[in-house]
C-alpha cells in the first residue's frame, strides 16, 4: 500500500522526487505520514481538501479488502 500511495502522490506534485511517505503503526491500525515540498502541498490537498480526501478513501477501500485499518496524514 505504501507503493500505491507514493505514486499516486508523486503523480500529483511538480517535484516528485521530494515525496517522502513514511509507515508507523498505531492503535490497531496503520498511519501513512507524507511529506512534500512546501510549493506541492496545495496540490496534495487540493481545493477543500478534495483530493487528500478522495486519497484517504481509496486508500482506506484498498486496506479494507486486505483486512486492515489506515489513515493518511499530510506533514508540513
């Protein structure tokens, strides 16, 4: 899933090779934690946040077919 998240993210973003995506786990589940150069971040939100949004839920359906919780957070 780290793979997936990564190139979805790197997909995004005008530097890609600045795309770090980190994994810990915490509570039963599993917290991906990315980080982008700071003039890439508006475009990994996006407007109201719609893309990290639509991000998380692919993520959480793809976790959900492997049996596992994870949630994705955006790091300054």
């Amino acid at each position: 899933m780290n793979e997936l998240l990564t190139y979805i993210i790197q997909n995004l973003v005008d530097e890609p090779d600045k795309v770090s995506v980190t994994e810990r786990k915490a509570e039963g589940e599993t917290v991906f934690e990315v980080r982008v150069a700071a003039g890439d971040m508006g475009k990994v939100i996006g407007r109201q946040g719609r893309i990290v949004k639509e991000i998380r839920v692919l993520m959480k359906a793809v976790a959900q077919r492997h049996g596992k919780r994870v949630s994705v957070e955006i790091l300054d």
